[in-house]
C-alpha cells in the first residue's frame, strides 16, 4: 500500500468534493420532482390550466404562463396535463448542472386565489402544505457517492 501524501490527499478530497456535488446536484432535482408531482395533484382542476402552469425553470424563474397542455372541462383532462406537466418537468431539470438554482412556480394571476382557498376542490394554503410535504418526503435522501 502506497505512502499518503499530502498530494495524495489532497486528490482524493477535491474528488470526493467534486462526487458531493454530483449527488447534491441530482437530490436537488429529485426534490423539485417531487414537488412538482405534489403540486399537480393538489392544485385545484377545472380547465387544466392552473395545473399545467407548475413550472420548472433552472437558474431564472419562470415568468410566462402557458395554456393547458390538455385543455378541458370540470376537471375531465387533468389526467393527461398532470403527466405532461410531470415530464416536462422531468425534462427542464434533466438540463440543470451543478450549483445551478431551481425554481419551480406557477404564475397564473388566480393561483394565489386558488392557494388563498376559493376552490372546494383543494384547501387553503394548499402550496405551503405541499411544500412541507416534498420537504418531508426528502428527508430521508441520502447522497449516493
């Protein structure tokens, strides 16, 4: 067995660093997952608009909505623009790099309305508590390095 020396050291924490990243950077992007997949089944759903409108941006905030990727009544595409509105989340987070930010938002003029209570359909605050959830949900990761 080789002699430690303080190169050899110090190699082998600038790698183990550099694993830390890779695995924070890959937890990061489980969480925003989960939070998306939280927030779609939780949002209140008529048109599939609101729903749709959880969406990730990386390094900058989303700031433009977009139509429902299954435009509906009474709820009857939220099925399709819950999975579309996953995968695309799926894919924008596929994208993010290390020590890049996520942001997931949904800037719809209603949605504070919607989290403010005015639908039966999902109760007040039901961000925040989504929010808690992901984080919940989390806690339990571990760094696979």
């Amino acid at each position: 067995m080789g002699k430690t020396t303080m190169f050899s050291l110090s190699d082998k924490m600038n790698k183990l660093a550099n694993k830390v990243d890779v695995a924070a950077n890959e937890i990061s992007k489980e969480v925003a997952l989960e939070l998306v997949k939280i927030l779609v089944f939780r949002t209140p759903v008529d048109t599939s608009q609101a729903l749709s409108n959880w969406q990730v941006g990386i390094r900058t905030p989303v700031n433009t909505p977009i139509g429902p990727y299954a435009p509906g009544a009474g709820g009857s595409t939220k099925s399709q623009s819950r999975s579309a509105t996953i995968e695309r989340a799926k894919l924008f987070l596929a994208s993010k790099r290390k020590g890049e930010p996520i942001f997931v938002s949904n800037v719809l003029d209603y949605i504070a309305d919607l989290n403010d209570g005015t639908s039966k359909q999902a109760p007040k605050l039901f961000v925040e508590t989504s929010v808690d959830l992901a984080r919940k949900r989390v806690q339990s990761m571990k760094l696979k390095i």
